[in-house]
C-alpha cells in the first residue's frame, strides 16, 4: 500500500513537471517510466478504483495532496486534481507531454512511438492509442454537432454545454466536500475571484436545477461524469445563502423564470430572493409626471425588471406562490394598506398582477370566478 | 510496384486538390462531397501509411515535397477526423515524418511542427473562452469531460427531433429543413461512434411532418452500411424506419444477403436459416410494405434463375422466419393478411399461413386437400377476374414450404387409394405451366408410380432394379423434365420410408444419380427434408439415420 501511494505521489509531481520548461531534461528512459506509472495506476483504478479500502485509501492521499498545495483558496491543482483522472492518467500525461514544446528530440521521438504505434497492436484492453483516437473523433464530433446542429436559442438548463459544466461544477464539489469540511466553501469563493463572473453564475443556476438522480447508475468503466444528488447542491445554496453580495449578482444577471425555478427546488433561498426583490422595490420612488415608478440610481433595477420578476413567482406552484403573496400583502399593509396606484410600489405591484392574471384568465377562455390573487 | 507508385502519385495529386477545395467542410458543398468520399479517402491514408513507414523523413520529403501541407490540410476538415480510423491512420502517416536524429534546426523545427499538429488533432477542438476558462478553474481537461459533453449533446439534439416529431405543428418549436439536413450530414461520419447512437436512432426514427424527404442519402446509405457490417446496433424500429423512408437500403439490405447465401455451403437449410435471422430482414418484413418488396426481389431471383431448388427453399425458410416474427407482433398492431398478399383470396392466405406444427397431424390430409381446392379454384377459374395466372398462384404456394414439401409424403404414407387433389397438387408444384391435359397425363403416371411402390413396399426382398421399373424410369428422354424429378421424390421418400427401402437406399441413389446435378437435387432434398422433420418432430429413428448417412456419403461424392 506504501509503495502504491508512493506512486501516487510521484505520479502527481510528474504531471505538473510535464508542463514545465523542466521536461527539456527528459530522455527516453523518462518518458518510458512515466508512462508505465500512468498506465500502472490505470490498472489500480481500473480494478479497485469503484469501492474499498484501496480507494479510500487513494482519495485520502489526494485530499491530503490538494491541502498540502494551499487547500482550495488557491488556483487549480496543478497535479493530478480529481480521482477519476486516476483512470486514464496516461492520457492526461501524454497530452500534456505533447503541448510542451521544450521536450527534446530523443524524448519526443520516443513518447511519439510509444502512443502511435501502428496498426497490429496486440493488447486486449483498450490501449492508449485507441482512447487517443477516441479523443480525437470526439472531439470533433462536438466540434460539427455544435457548429452544424445545436440549437442556439435554447432555455439555460436545457444547453448542453451549461449542463456539462454545471455537472462538473457539482462532481468538483462533492470531491471537495469529501477532502475537507470547508472546502466547498473556500473553493466557490476562489472561483468566484478568478473566474468569468457571467459563465459563473450561469452555471450555478443550471447546477442548482440538476434533475436528482437517487441511484447511482451502474459504475462503467468509462470514467464518466458521476450525477451526485444533493450534496454539491446543498453546498451551492449555502454557499449563496453565505455571501451576499454574489447572491444579489444571481439574482440580477439571471432572468425571472430561471430564479423562479431555482427557489422553487431549493425553498431555502425563498426568504433572501424576497428580501432582495423589497429592497429593490423600496429604492423605487413614483415620478408624478410620468405617473410611473423610477429609480433612484441609475443601476437600481427598474418597475419592469421588478414586475417579471413577481409575475414569474406568482406562476410558480402553491408554496412560493402563496409566500410570495403573503409577503406583497405584508409589505402593502406597512406601508399604509393604500388602495390607490402611485402611493406605495406594493399597492401597485399587486393591482398589475392581478389584473395581468385577470387578462391571462380572459384569454384562455377561463371564467372571470375568484381568483387568487 | 512500379505501377503502384505511379497510382499513388496520380491519387495524391487528386486528394491534394480534393482537400484545397474541402478547407474545413463548412458549407453544403463541401460536406456532401466530402461525405461522399470519406471512405476512399481512407484507404488512401492507409495505402499512404504502407508506403511512408518504411521510407525516412527525408526520402519521404523528396518523394512527395507536399506531403506536410496535404496532412495538414486533413487535419482541419472536422469530417475526416471525425470519420471511422482516419484519424488514426493520419497520426501514424504524421509519425512517418518525423526525424529520429534532426541534423539541423530546419529538421528540428519540423519536428516541433509535427508535434504541434498532434497536439492540435487531440486537443479537441476548443470553442468558447468562458467554457474553457471555468474547466481549467475548476481543475478539468478535455479528456475528462468530452465524453460527458457529446452525451450531453446528442441527448439535447435527440430529445429535440423527438419533440419535433411529436409537436411540429407548432411552427415555433419545428426544426427547419435546413437544419435536419446539416445533422444528419454532421452524422455521416460519426455513425460508427457508439455515443451517437441515440441521435442516429431519433434522425431515423422521427420523420417530422415534411411531405419529401430531408435527410440527406449519404445518411441512410451510411447506416445501411453499418448495420450490414454490424458496425452498429439500433433498435428494429429504427431499422424499419430506415429500410422505409430509403427503398435503395432495403433493396442493398437483400442482396447482402444474397451474396452471403451464395458464398456459403450449398444446400444446408440450417446455415440459411442463420443467415436469414441474422439479417433482421424477416422481422423488418412484418411490416407489408418491406414484405412486398422483399417479396418481388425473391421473385426476380426465382425467375432469373429457371426455379431454381436453392432459390425456392431460401424462399421457403425465409417465409418460416416471417411468420414466426409475425406471430411474435403485438396483435392489436397487426396489419390484416391481404396487405401482404393482395391478389390472394383471403382464405387461402388463412390456411396456408398456418404453421403445420399448429395443425394436429390427423387433419394434415384434410389441410392439404382444401389447399388443393382453393388453390385449383384461384388457377382454373378464369371468370372472377382475379390474377389468373398461373404462375402467381404457383409462386404463392411455394412460400410455404412446410405444406409444399408435405404432399409427396402424405401421398406415399397412406395406403389408400391416393386423393385426386393431392395428385393435382403434386403435379402443380412440380410443373405449374403445364395445361390441363398435360397436368392430367401427369396426374395418371404419378397414380401408376404410387401404386407399383404400394406394392412392392409390402415385400422384403427388393432390388433397386425393381425401383427403377416401377418408377417407369428410362422411357422419358429428359431427366431434368419435371414429372422426371417428381417421380424421384417418390422414390426418394419411399426409400426412406418403406421397411424394405433402407436396403436398397444406396444402390437406388446411386442408380439415379448419374449427373451431377442430380446429385446435387438429391442431396438438397435429404437436407430439406431432415430439417422439416426435425421442426416438426415426424422423424422416425430408423429414416433418420438413412437420410443423415445418405447425405454425408452424398457429400463427400460432389
């Protein structure tokens, strides 16, 4: 087991080495010995990777390994970052052995014969030649499903490319969770620092509407995407629910029906989004003149922005709907109970809802009755 | 040799120019042609790769200058890389170049050249700078999630067509022509790619609501091709789909089929019957409008080869496949029996539809004379405007081998006086052209062979002499003549079945086996029939082991 993790480690470093200028020391016999490490892991993974001890035994080793390398405040990990890797370990290193310009001649001569050797290749397995194939052929596969088929005008969720990400975002977190307590925390606030804000927060919503699969799919060997339930969600909710400021961003950059369906799954975020919805209604003030609410700063959100916002959660099934109400109720009655438009935002936000709803039932034929609003 | 190197300098200016013209395959174009030629060129990497790997980079470099430019030129056309082994086979020819010991910084550069285009045909294309940004962040390379994007991908496109299919009336959500075009084309070269599966099954599956067709050929020619060389594996739905929305893949689909029958070893039911299951084509055939054709294609081959025995027994296990599969079919989306054959009476269908095994063995004479009578009704009649022609009627009745093969049998089995109807029949299947008179002329010899061998079946001694007699055998000039072929099942069965014909047995085949071809008929029949006994369970231990003797002694003979 000692030695297996000694492996583990100097795998670990060899990855990082490999983009470095250092690789321009490599020979031959380098490159042979790093591939047959690679392809030594692969095997473990292979056979004991799904459950046990050996497997165990192995995160905990990384874990340690991600912690020894500033925990997760920090940049990506430059050696070997998530368990699955583990599986296909000598693809990882060839890729980056061959994007690095400063390997030497002999070396690149022979990590090239090594990967591509020819036809005729007797292994029983697949063998590196074939997943690298493999990559290839995908790889373009998406590239032409992508420029010649995908739908551009597509709902967030249903994107392929955001539900990739949102899958990786939540198989990254429950990895996380797993090394350190905090650490999905501390690692959603470093990518919130480094990376594009926008992309960000998308795939945070399209993460947080992730269908639940209970059981797990029967492992493959294929070191596929594992679709945990709630645990990288519920990470992801406490995490808003902990910074402020990034929740406001949320709710601002993304549009009214995808916040509507994220507190409608996660009933936690319901309090704050409505509390966010008051503030920014209570920074609108009425302009006589015009006879329509303004804001008062330029970057305050405006009546339109706050009315789809309401109108989307007053479409939302009975919990939120009806909280939702109660809390436009609760604020109108503070603020005088005024039946009249143009005295308080809340009096006038609800006689545009209902009345919008009243429209809606008249369109589709439905009898004028009570409504509920 | 000195040919093939001219050939392959010929080939490579071609493809040079194929390739300058393709670019990167981004319009209709270029796509269709590059599609059209995705397998030749191929094989002409593979040729390519036999000639370089022996050669050094620099014998290589003066032998073809332009050979980095026509591989790099591949490189960027999605649609070869993304084809069967291309790219594979476009690494290795790569690898030929490079210099194992570089002399000086020209050789070194295009060393690091060679290893930057590798880098770029693994480094799966890269699109939005956000996506690749936040992967990175998050500690991810490509090969760790573009197995997981594909899928992703191929689900979104197939979930989409389905709804399309489902809901295109609403012209908001309708997926444009254009567009279904352009994927199934992006489909081409990916169908042997196993994670496409579920979007080529959709594509086949979900015809949408235009009135033509907008799939593009090079699709269902290139699906048709994979699921013939088991490249790929779809649902029957699917396959159905395919073989009725392309006629060229059904009709391509058959004569697949028919090379692999003609290549394999003749005359073993057993063998075809694989075959024939393994094509998918009965199950397909549950549906008419495939049957129907089929069915033509099985009539042409009959034709154009004068009836011949092999044709009509492949026909025969075939349409035993057929109604297997069809009996296997959900009842309530049966469709009636007149769609497959609409110039049957609708009775005749029922009864010759029926499986001999479902009939009780006691009422298989009473079976066999009411097919007699219709089938003597649909032939003689000329009044009721129905097809007429004979050899419609003859054409049917041949499908149904477990009934056709039956009637000689039946006839020598009982001891009583031999039913006219079974008579007529007999002499039916063997010569459906004849005329009235000619049929009735037969009719009497076959009565006067039945009862010289009901007489001689008592006896104990026999001697094949004795056979060839009663069989009136010598007097008729042609021995391929039908009533001559005829009166040889007769003898044939009797040599099986008698008490006294297992002595005999060698002696009377080898008396009437005197061409080849004969030997081969005879053979062909011991197959036959030890395969009908076998399914429907008639087999005496003693016929069996005759025939099973009879046929390996036979064999080793042709």
């Amino acid at each position: 087991m000692e030695s297996l993790l000694q492996y583990l480690d100097r795998f670990s470093e060899l990855l990082v080495v490999s983009r470095t200028t250092h690789v321009r020391t490599w020979d031959p016999l380098t490159v042979r010995r790093a591939l047959q490490w690679a392809r030594y892991l692969r095997h473990i993974y292979r056979r004991f990777g799904r459950h046990g001890p050996i497997r165990t035994t192995l995160e905990r080793r990384l874990h340690s390994q991600w912690r020894q390398e500033g925990g997760f405040g920090r940049g990506p990990v430059p050696g070997l970052a998530n368990f699955q890797a583990l599986g296909h370990g000598d693809v990882l290193l060839s890729l980056r052995l061959l994007e690095n310009q400063a390997l030497g001649d002999a070396a690149r001569h022979y990590l090239v014969q090594q990967l591509f050797p020819g036809p005729g290749v007797p292994d029983a397995d697949e063998t590196l030649q074939e997943s690298l194939a493999r990559l290839a052929r995908c790889g373009s596969a998406v590239h032409m499903l992508r420029f010649n088929g995908c739908r551009k005008n597509l709902n967030l969720q249903e994107d392929s490319l955001m539900k990739t990400q949102a899958e990786l975002l939540l198989e990254r977190l429950q990895e996380v969770g797993k090394a350190e307590a905090e650490g999905p925390a501390r690692f959603l606030s470093s990518l919130w620092e480094r990376l594009p804000q926008n992309n960000f927060l998308k795939v945070i919503a399209v993460a947080l509407l992730q269908p639940p699969l209970s059981p797990r799919p029967q492992e493959e060997s294929e070191p596929s995407i594992h679709k945990t339930p709630g645990e990288g969600s519920q990470a992801l909710v406490h995490w808003l629910l902990g910074n402020s400021e990034v929740f406001a961003a949320f709710c601002r950059a993304l549009p009214a029906g995808i916040l509507t369906l994220v507190t409608s799954r996660h009933p936690a975020l319901s309090p704050v989004y409505l509390g966010l919805l008051t503030d920014w209604g209570q920074r609108l003030h009425y302009d006589l003149q015009k006879g329509i609410w303004v804001e008062t700063e330029s970057q305050d959100v405006p009546w339109e922005e706050l009315h789809n916002r309401f109108q989307s959660l007053c479409q939302a099934p009975p919990p939120l709907k009806d909280k939702v109400l109660t809390a436009l109720e609760t604020c109108k009655a503070q603020d005088g109970d005024f039946e009249v438009p143009g005295l308080s935002i809340w009096t006038d936000l609800l006689l545009a809802l209902r009345s919008g709803a009243f429209r809606k039932r008249q369109v589709l034929g439905l009898s004028p009755g009570l409504s509920s609003v | 040799m000195a040919q093939d190197s001219v050939d392959l300098s010929c080939d490579y200016q071609f493809w040079m120019q194929k390739l300058s013209v393709w670019d990167q395959a981004s319009t209709l174009e270029t796509q269709q042609d590059t599609c059209l030629h995705l397998t030749q060129f191929q094989e002409f990497l593979r040729k390519m790769y036999e000639t370089l790997k022996d050669m050094n980079s620099n014998t290589i470099f003066e032998r073809f200058p332009t050979i980095d430019q026509l591989l790099a030129k591949a490189c960027w056309n999605p649609f070869i890389l993304a084809y069967d082994e291309s790219q594979k086979i476009l690494i290795w020819c790569l690898c030929c170049l490079i210099n194992k010991e570089p002399q000086n910084s020209r050789q070194s550069k295009l060393n690091s050249w060679i290893q930057g285009i590798l880098s770029h045909i693994l480094s799966a294309l890269r699109f939005d700078k956000e996506v690749a940004l936040f992967t990175q962040g998050l500690g991810y390379a490509p090969v760790d999630y573009y197995p997981g994007l594909l899928k992703n991908m191929v689900l979104s496109l197939a979930s989409e067509l389905r709804e399309n299919h489902l809901h295109g009336f609403n012209t908001q959500r309708r997926m444009t022509p254009e567009r279904l075009a352009s994927l199934s084309r992006v489909c081409v070269p990916l169908i042997t790619l196993p994670d496409v599966d579920p979007l080529v099954e959709a594509l086949l599956v979900c015809h949408g609501h235009e009135p033509q067709e907008i799939l593009q050929p090079e699709f269902f020619e290139a699906v048709n091709e994979a699921i013939l060389l088991k490249k790929i594996s779809l649902p029957m739905s699917a396959v159905v789909c395919l073989w009725l929305r392309h006629l060229p893949s059904l009709e391509k689909a058959m004569l697949h089929l028919f090379e692999k029958l003609i290549s394999s070893e003749r005359n073993c039911l057993r063998r075809i019957e694989c075959f024939i299951k393994d094509s998918s084509l009965p199950q397909a055939a549950c549906h008419p409008a495939i049957f129907r054709v089929v069915d033509e294609m099985f009539r042409c081959a009959l034709l154009e080869s004068d009836g011949a025995p092999e044709i009509i027994a492949t026909i025969q296990v075939f349409t035993q496949c057929f109604v297997e599969a069809l009996g296997k079919e959900n009842k309530q989306l049966r469709f009636a029996l007149k769609t497959y054959f609409p110039y049957t009476s609708p009775s005749l269908a029922v009864v010759l539809l029926q499986d001999p095994q479902d009939v009780p063995r006691e009422h298989w004479l009473q079976t066999l004379k009411h097919i007699s009578e219709l089938l003597r009704e649909a032939v003689e009649d000329q009044t009721h405007g129905s097809r007429g022609d004979p050899l419609e009627s003859w054409f049917l009745f041949v499908h149904f081998g477990g009934w056709a093969e039956m009637v000689a049998e039946q006839l020598l089995r009982s001891a009583a006086e031999p039913p006219a109807a079974l008579l007529w029949l007999l002499a039916f299947y063997y010569s459906p052209h004849d005329g009235r008179q000619q049929r009735a002329q037969t009719m009497v010899q076959v009565k006067a062979v039945l009862g010289h061998l009901l007489a001689m079946s008592g006896s104990s001694s026999l001697s094949a002499r004795d056979l060839q007699t009663a069989a009136g055998q010598g007097t008729e000039t042609d021995p391929r003549a039908p009533a001559q072929q005829l009166v040889r099942r007769l003898l044939l069965h009797f040599v099986l079945w008698a008490p006294g014909g297992h002595t005999i047995a060698h002696d009377a085949i080898a008396l009437m086996a005197h061409t080849a071809e004969i030997t081969y008929e005879i053979i062909g029949f011991l197959d036959q029939t030890l395969y009908r006994w076998d399914r429907l369970g008639i087999e005496s231990p003693r016929s069996g082991k005759l025939a099973r003797e009879l046929l390996k002694e036979l064999r080793t003979q042709v």
